[in-house]
C-alpha cells in the first residue's frame, strides 16, 4: 500500500476554500440563532396560547428530529411551499438557523428560569416594566449560565454544518468527499480532512471549556 | 373598631379575595391606612400577610374585592401599574438585591431606568440615602460581601430612592442572624419617625409594640382582629390572637408602652 | 402542493425494518458510548495526570470532528490501513459508539467530581480498596446525578444515528432515500420519516425531563 500525499499538497486551496465555507455557515447560523433563540424564547413566554403553542411546537420539532433529515427535508420541501427557488446554501443555512435557534431557545429559557423569581418581583415592584426587568435584572444575571451552554452549542454546530454536503453545499465535508472520488486517493483525502477539522475545533473546544471555568467563577 | 375612620386613607382595602388553587390565601380582608400611618401585619405563618402585602401593588392578581391607592383602583384594566408600583417602596425577606449591580448600582437603577434621572443627580441621591442608612462607605462593594443586615439597609435604600408615598415589608428582618436584626429595625423606626406610611409583616413584636400605630392581627386569610398595640397586646378580644400571641411566648408589652 | 402516499402500501415494511434497524444501531452505539465512557471518564478521575492528559485528547477530538466525518473515515478510509473492511452497520456502530463514548466520558467526570471528597476518604477509612469505593460508594451516587445527561445523550444517538446512512447503513433515513431513488417523492418520504423520528426520540426527551425534575433534588448534597 501506498501513500501518495501530493494529492493534497495539489488540493489544498481548494480544502481551505471548504474550510471557509464551514467558518462561514457556522457564523452565519449563529447570528441568525442568537436573536432566533431569543424570539423562541419571547414567544414562549407569551400571555398567548396561540404564539406559545406555535414557538413551542417549532423548539420540540426541531430539537426532536435528526438534522440531517431537516436538511434533506428544508432543501425539497421549502421550494414546494414558496415557490422560490433555492440554492443548496440557503436551504442549508435555513435547516441549520432553525435547529440552533430552537436549541438557543433552550438555553435561554433555563438560564432565565435559574434566576429566581424574588428578582423579577423585586424590579416589578420598583416600577419596571416586564422588558425592562428582562434586559436590566434578568438577562445579565442568567448570561453566566447562557454563555457556556451557548459555547457548547457553537461548538457542535461547527461539526454540524458537515451534514449539508448531502445537498452540495460545498464546505468542507462536501469539497473532501468530491476530492475523494474524483482523486481515488481514499485515505489521504479523508484522514487530510478530518486532520483540518480537527486542528478547527481542537482549540473551539478548548475554548469553550475556558469559558465554562471563567463563568463558574463569577457565579 | 377603635381607631376612627380616616374619611380620606391613603390605602383603601376592601374584601380583597385570593386563592392558589384550593387554598384561599385571602378570604376578604379590608384595611385602610392613613397618610402618615404605621400599620403592622401579625399573625401564624400560613395567614396570608405576604400574599395581601403583594397584591397592594399588584404583584399578585386578585379574585375580588379592591385595593384604591390615592384615589387609584390598583387591580382596574386601565391603571398606570408601574406608576402605582413606583410611589409604593417594597422590601422583601429575601433583600433580593441585584447581585450583578454594585451596592449603589441597586440603589441608582430605579431613578435612572424608571424615572430617567440624570447619572450625576440619581447617584447623588443614592449616596445620601446609603448614608441615611448607615452605609455610605459601602458604595462600591457587591451585595454578596455585604451581611444580611446591611443588605437589607440597601435594600431600604433602593426603595426609598423612587421617592414613594408609602413602603411595604414583608419580613424584612426574618432572613437575618440576630445581631444584625436591630440595625434594620432602628432605620425603619428613623423612616415612621419621619412621618413615612408603612405596611410592615413582621414577627418582631417589640417592633410593633413600639412602632406600629394599628396592629392587624391575620388567621387563615382573614384579618381577625385591628387595634393600637396596646389593645392587641394587652386586651385582645378574639381568642385566636391570645393564642398566636402566647405561642411566641409574647409575656405582655407593658414595659413597652407609654 | 399535493400529497401523494399511494406509495406507501408498497414500501411500509421496507421502511419499518430501517426503524427497526435505527433503533439496534442506537442501542447498540449506547452500549459501545457508555461502556467507552465509563472506562475513560473513571481512567481520568482517579488514573493520574498522565492518563487524564492523554485520554482528554480523545475527549477533545470526539468533541471536535464531526460524525459524519468519523464515519466515511472508518467505512472508507480505515480499510485501506487494516486491510480489512467493515459492514455499514459495523461502521455505524463503532462510529457512533466512540464519538459517544467523548461525551459520555465528561458526564461520567462531571458526576464523579459532584461526590464529595469526603466520601472517597470514609470509604478508604473503611479499608475498601480505591475501586470497590468507586464501585460501591462513589458510583451509585453519581450514577443518579448522570442519569439526565445521559437521557440526553440517548436522544442525541437516535437523532445522530441517521448520519450513518451516508455510509449506507440500513437505517430508517438510508431506507427512506432507497424509497425516494423508486418513487420520486422526496417530500412525502421524507416527512413519514421526520414524524417516525420525532415519535422516537420526543418521548424519550419527554421522559429524560421528567426524570430530571424527579431526581434533581437528590443532585444537592
Ligand atoms: N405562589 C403561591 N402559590 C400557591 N400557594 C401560595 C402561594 N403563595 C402563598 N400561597 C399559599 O397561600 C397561603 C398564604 O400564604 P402567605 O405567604 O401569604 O402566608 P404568610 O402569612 O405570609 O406566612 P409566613 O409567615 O410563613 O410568611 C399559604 O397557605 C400559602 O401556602
Ligand atoms: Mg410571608
């Protein structure tokens, strides 16, 4: 057997150029989940039954089923309702912002629910408004909870944005997997791809575990 | 019953209802308090003073009945909530300050967010009123390197900062070591002294024989007995408060009066 | 648009053996996970620094490539090293089980460190040997803290375990785009799939909540 490395030596802007993409998709998603997750979060909390059931329903699915299958099922299934044609990009952008926001969602509802309910009261009887005591008393409480768990999250997203290549959105799991069958060099592509995520993530991850020690800290 | 009716009160109680579930918390209580007034709220744990205490300024919805402050139906549709909220200062057992905001972060928050008071003007004020309480050096610290008692001065202090008309306390000294239960009392005797309306639950009954003009005495959601402390005290008239009062082993505040 | 399951008469049981098959190939991933992360999280609690330093690059990698990266790699890439190949469902399950096994590991840390230091010293203060404590003191207890993290974790296996049919696996998401390949109706199929996997993992969500509020008090020591 042998190892014929050139093959990536002769690919490599191409493999960073996927790189990018995934850098890309990951930030974009996380932009869009953040103020996503907050509106979930909002919606649930609503004197409305109609607006809850709905940001409810939206969290349950979405945390509930694989997202690869959401991929699969944005990318057919979006066109078919709105008539507008979409690229692979977008529709893998849509399936992974809905699935994060419904998991930020989360994250934002336990934080705010771990600040107790004596704090709330006490804004309200100061005269703030609900809003008011959200963003002034509750919010920059419950961020020591949120910011880990939202670490974590980002964390698996990065990992996460490989499952759009089912639908040739050309990051970096898609740009390896093409390489792969059109180069025949299996083993290089495959270990030169997994050795690039990890050398992305390895830090993320360590990262992310700063994070969760500095929070623990302050609390 | 003895005290004369105030024909003007600046809190009107009038058979206010209230039930969680089974429970009826509140089961029609009245109470007015005059301008100036010193009401304390006794009674078994379980009586419902907390919860009438919250749904003065609306924290707590009710099931009937009404509470008028100044003229104002604080439970109608239409009323300004905030603004009731805001001329009423509440103090809780638990302080519940805010643990992100330094000492005079809690006492600044109100005037400058509510009331949108220039920086400089809110932090003066709160300097004074952290003075008035005994912790003006205190500015700066966290509300966790202070002790339970101090905390409940900022406490005091944050409240006052929104200029109320009348204060609430739910057992403000409950949740503190003894040692510290006496700085707290002393402020709040200063703050009626100064001619303050205060509705105060508490279990200290040498506080309320002293302070209170009108004790109210509360049983199972109900208020069973209103009178000057040395009525309560001395010579209840319903079975049921000679009973709680000799269950705190209360020996007579004879040596308290006059 | 317009639904169309005339199809399905032809294909239920077709689909059914890939629900069949999701569910081995979860059960079995959690068994390789949890066995995986048992052993490593007790190697980096009580196995010394040097063990800690070196199984915590395992951690971190498992936290770092993505599944469906770790499965092409050992279905296509691994043969061509071992000389030897693996089903789809061999791959899957070693696949899935050892990217668990990562986050099983910092459950299993997590839980460990919760027990008080105290209880280690009573129980050695016993004269018990350092894994009968373990076994006998230390892991009962953490086991019950654990225990929602891991329900969450399963949930996350029978979601993840669809990443295997880019490997070709048989399971339900594999079967479903067989389906598709004879049928032309992607929407259709693909929603039958998305209401059986949400049937799957929801009331195991459910139930893990459930426990969580049951058992959180017991968190508290
Ligand atoms: N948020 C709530 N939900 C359900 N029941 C409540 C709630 N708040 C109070 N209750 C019930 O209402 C009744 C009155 O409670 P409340 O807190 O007003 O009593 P209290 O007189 O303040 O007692 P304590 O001296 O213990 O503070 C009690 O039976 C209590 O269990
Ligand atoms: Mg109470």
């Amino acid at each position: 057997m042998t190892f014929d490395w050139s093959v990536i030596v002769q690919n490599w802007p191409l493999l960073l150029q996927g790189a990018g993409v995934t850098i890309a998709l990951a930030l974009v998603t996380m932009v869009i989940a953040v103020p996503g997750g907050l509106l979930l979060t909002l919606m649930r909390g609503s004197p409305r039954a109609p607006v809850r059931g709905l940001a409810t329903a939206f969290v349950e699915f979405f945390r509930s089923t694989p997202l690869m299958l959401q991929v699969y099922w944005v990318f057919y299934v979006l066109p078919m309702l709105t008539d507008v044609q979409v690229d692979a990009f977008a529709a893998g952008l849509t399936a992974l912002a809905c699935n994060v926001s419904a998991f930020n969602s989360e994250t934002f509802r336990s934080g705010i629910n771990s600040i107790r309910p004596g704090q709330r009261q006490a804004a309200l009887a100061l005269g703030m408004t609900g809003l008011q005591a959200m963003r002034l008393i509750i919010l920059p409480q419950a961020v020591h909870r949120v910011l880990p768990a939202l670490a974590n999250t980002w964390v698996s997203l990065f990992k996460d944005t490989s499952l759009v290549s089912i639908i040739a959105v050309s990051e970096l799991s898609y740009v390896g997997l093409q390489l792969r069958s059109q180069t025949f060099r299996v083993l290089e592509v495959l270990t030169a791809m997994a050795v690039l995520y990890w050398l992305m993530g390895y830090p993320q991850a360590k990262i992310a575990d700063w994070i969760h020690r500095t929070c623990k800290v302050t609390e | 019953m003895t005290a004369p009716t105030d024909p003007q009160p600046i809190l009107r109680v009038t058979e206010v209802r209230k039930h969680y579930g089974p429970v009826q918390a509140l089961d029609g209580v009245s109470l007015d308090v005059s301008r100036g007034e010193v009401v304390c709220l006794i009674g078994p744990s379980g009586s419902g003073k907390s919860t009438l205490l919250r749904t003065l300024n609306a924290l707590e919805p009710i099931d009937g009945g009404q509470v008028v402050f100044d003229g104002i139906d604080v439970h109608a549709r239409q009323t300004d909530l905030r603004r009731v909220r805001q001329r009423m200062g509440m103090v809780f057992q638990n302080f519940e300050l805010f643990p992100h905001l330094s000492v005079l972060g809690n006492v600044v928050v109100g005037p400058r967010q509510i009331l949108k008071r220039p920086l400089e003007e809110a932090e003066h004020q709160a300097r004074e009123l952290l003075g008035k309480v005994g912790l003006a050096d205190k500015a700066r610290m966290r509300p966790a390197e202070l002790s339970g008692g101090q905390q409940q001065r900022v406490a005091i202090a944050r409240a006052l900062a929104m200029r109320p008309d009348m204060m609430l306390f739910d057992e403000p000294t409950s949740a503190l070591d003894p040692e510290t239960i006496g700085e707290v009392l002393s402020v709040m005797k200063r703050l009626a002294d100064e001619g303050m309306t205060m509705v105060v639950v508490t279990h200290e009954m040498t506080f309320a024989a002293r302070v209170a003009d009108r004790v109210a005495v509360f049983d199972r959601g109900r208020i069973i007995e209103v009178g000057p402390p040395q009525q309560i005290f001395e010579a209840a008239t319903a079975a049921r408060t000679r009973d709680f009062l000799r269950h705190l082993d209360w020996d007579g505040a004879s040596d308290l009066m006059s | 648009m317009i639904f169309d399951f005339t199809f399905l008469p032809g294909f239920w049981r077709f689909l059914l053996g890939g629900v069949l098959v999701t569910l081995w190939l979860s059960l079995a991933s959690i068994g390789v996970g949890l066995m995986v992360g048992l052993a490593v999280g007790i190697l980096r609690t009580y196995g010394g620094r040097a063990m800690d330093a070196v199984l915590s690059v395992y951690v971190d990698t498992m936290r770092s490539i993505p599944l469906l990266v770790i499965l092409v790699w050992l279905f296509f890439a691994m043969p061509l090293v071992t000389g030897r190949s693996l089903t789809p469902l061999a791959a899957g399950i070693i696949g899935l089980g050892l990217h668990l096994g990562g986050f099983v590991a910092e459950v299993v840390r997590a839980g460990l460190a919760s027990v008080r230091a105290g209880q280690m010293r009573a129980a050695l203060a016993l004269g018990m040997s350092v894994s009968q404590a373990i076994r006998v003191v230390i892991l009962p207890q953490a086991l019950i803290r654990m225990m929602p993290a891991l329900g969450s974790l399963l949930v996350i296996t029978i979601k993840d375990s669809a990443i295997a049919s880019v490997i070709a696996a048989p399971e339900l998401l594999y079967k479903s785009q067989v389906v598709i390949g004879k049928t032309y109706r992607p929407v259709e199929t693909f929603t039958i799939a998305l209401v059986v996997y949400f049937l799957l993992s929801w009331p195991v969500a459910r139930g893990v909540d459930y426990l969580y509020r049951r058992v959180a008090h017991l968190g508290a020591s």
